[in-house]
C-alpha cells in the first residue's frame, strides 16, 4: 500500500497524510475475497458477482483517492453514501470523520447490504441500509447532510437527496447516461444548488442487478448512437446519408417509451421466443440493418474506452503470447463481464 500511495503522488494524485493514514488503517483484503494484486496494481477490484453475470467492484485507488479528496472531509461530519463498494470506501470514510462523525450507506441490492454489514460489523459508526426506492428517501435519515457521495451513475440524483444537504453541504455524483459521465460537485449555497464539473468518467450503475449482461433500452441505445454520431461528424469523412439515418434512427428510437424495456438475451442453442421476435426494438433495428451493419465495427471502436492506471507499477505492461497475440494482463487483473469499471479516462 505505500509503494502505491508513493507511485499515485509521483502521478500527481493528490494524497494528504490523514488520507494516507486511513488507507494504511483499512486492508483491503477485509473487503473483497478475490487476489488483491489488481488493486495495488491501481485497478478496480471486483467485491462480487452474481449467477446472473452482475458485478461490483470496489474502485481504483486513483478514484477513491480524487472522490475522497472532492469530499473534503472533516472530523465529526455525517457522510451518506449511495452505494456500497463492498463497504471498502464507506471504512476508508469512517476513519476520516472519526467516532464523531457518521457514515450511513444506502444499496438497492439486499445481497449487496448483506456483504456490506458482514465486512464493517467491527465500524459503530457505520450504518448499512436498503435503498427500496431510489426516488423515495428511506427512514432514518437525518434531515440534514453535509457531505453525499454516490458511486454509481445517474441521470440525475434523487430529489430528496439534494434537499437534504445542508447550507454549505455537498454531493459529488457521477451524472449522465450509461456509456459515461462528468463528475459534478452539487453545493447548497443558500438554498441555491450551483454544480462544479469535476472531470468526465465512467461509473457503473448504483444497482449490481443493472450490471447484469442484456441489451440497451431504446433511449440507452439511442445515447449511445447520437454521442457517436457526434464524434463521427468531428473526425470522420461519413457520407451526408449515414449521418441522416443516424439522426433519423435516434429520433426513431426516442419515440419508444422510456420505460419499454429490451429484449431479452437469448442463451446459445436457444430458439428466440415470440415476444422477443416482436420487440419493436428490434423491429427498427432490423428495418435500418443495411446500412447500419458498415457503422458497427467504427462504433465498437468509439465506444472502446480503456481506462487509465496512474498508480501501476513501471513493469505492468501486457504480456503477449507470440503465436496469438494474445493479452495475458487480463487473466492477471481479474478482467470480469460486467457493464463498467469505475475509471478516469
């Protein structure tokens, strides 16, 4: 751990000495039982899966290092956290604002909430509760918090969130769509909520059950398309057509409900059912599958993101097997299939 605390200040990531303190305090390995080799390597490290290909990670030590410093936290402060991270960030904070200080955690996933109170059952002044309903604010939370910070994305935090932050009090949340976010500091001035842009990211969801393997909504995906059609226009020479059937299908696909959800994956070997045949998802992906099929391997490319590990040590590069070109690193970090890992691109 101090080797890597070293190799994140000589990247410039910035570590005060009760943030050092605290991260020498709390062993990782108390929250996770896979190898903990990717986390000193500077990567996320998985906390659990599920049999239905859900996944949380507990973030990269870059990450926790920059939301722990945006928190700026104080003795005796009361944190609420909206989402667990194995309960790894929710120790790290507790450490922070000491046993004056509070720190509630709120989950949508009960098995998630269950690990959690397993690993911080030693923490009196950790709280662990079930999130039932985002929208809806549970009981037992004070009326007034100083600091927030959520871990998964979100379009926008829940409304009752904002208000319960305290003049001068704050959130930090990763906001936007599925595919990436920009980082903003929400601030109670006053009554008044004025944002600071704390960089882009990309965060996986606050529930592990959205982690799960399946197909986007019809306005994910058209996300998802108008962000590339953006980039195609910037910097590729596309003819004028392509990029009107872009917009055309994104408009297209916003004119499905927001709540019609996708078509169901179907496994290998099975035939697809009715119901997904008839998806009018699929319905309008098939009718633009022409044209649409010479765009997809540009896409996959657009929406390769790789993410970066200012804390790994100088000899962490891949390891290629001659024959097959074939990247070894992987098997090394602890590579899952999941939606997102949590990183700074």
């Amino acid at each position: 751990m101090l080797a890597l605390i070293e190799r994140l200040r000589n990247a410039s990531v910035d570590i005060d000495e009760r943030l050092e303190a605290a991260m020498m305090e709390v062993d990782v390995r108390n929250f996770s039982d896979l190898d903990p080799t990717p986390f000193f390597h500077d990567r996320p490290l998985v906390f659990l899966e599920t049999p239905t290909g859900g996944v949380k990670t507990i973030s990269a030590p870059h990450m926790i290092a920059s939301l722990l410093l945006n928190l700026e936290l104080e003795t005796g402060q009361t944190v609420l956290l909206l989402g667990s991270k194995g309960g790894y960030m929710g120790a790290i904070i507790a450490e922070l604002v000491g046993p004056e200080g509070e720190v509630i955690i709120l989950d949508p996933s009960s098995e998630v909430v269950e690990y959690a109170l397993e690993r911080l059952h030693s923490y009196s002044n950790v709280r662990v509760l079930k999130l039932d309903d985002i929208a809806i604010a549970p009981t037992g939370i004070p009326g007034q918090l100083s600091r927030v910070l959520i871990t998964g994305s979100l379009r926008q935090p829940p409304e009752w969130l904002t208000n319960s932050l305290e003049d001068g009090g704050f959130l930090i949340a990763p906001l936007g769509n599925p595919m990436h976010q920009t980082l903003i500091k929400r601030e109670n001035q006053g009554g008044e909520m004025l944002d600071t842009d704390l960089g882009n990211v990309v965060f996986g969801p606050v529930d592990i059950a959205e982690s799960e393997p399946s197909l986007p909504g019809p306005h994910e995906l058209a996300d998802m398309l108008e962000e590339a059609g953006l980039v195609i226009r910037d910097n590729f020479a596309l003819e004028h057509l392509h990029i009107s059937r872009l917009d055309n299908l994104v408009a297209n696909l916003r004119q499905l409900p927001e709540d019609l959800k996708p078509p169901k994956i179907t496994p290998p070997g099975e035939d697809d059912d009715k119901e997904s045949r008839d998806h009018p998802l699929l319905k309008i992906l098939e009718d633009e599958g022409e044209w649409l099929s010479g765009l997809w391997p540009l896409m996959a490319m657009l929406f390769d993101v790789r993410m970066t590990h200012p804390g790994a040590p100088d000899d962490d590069e891949p390891q290629v097997e001659e024959d097959t070109g074939r990247d070894f690193r992987g098997d090394f970090r602890g590579d899952f299939s999941g939606e997102h890992e949590d990183f700074i691109p």
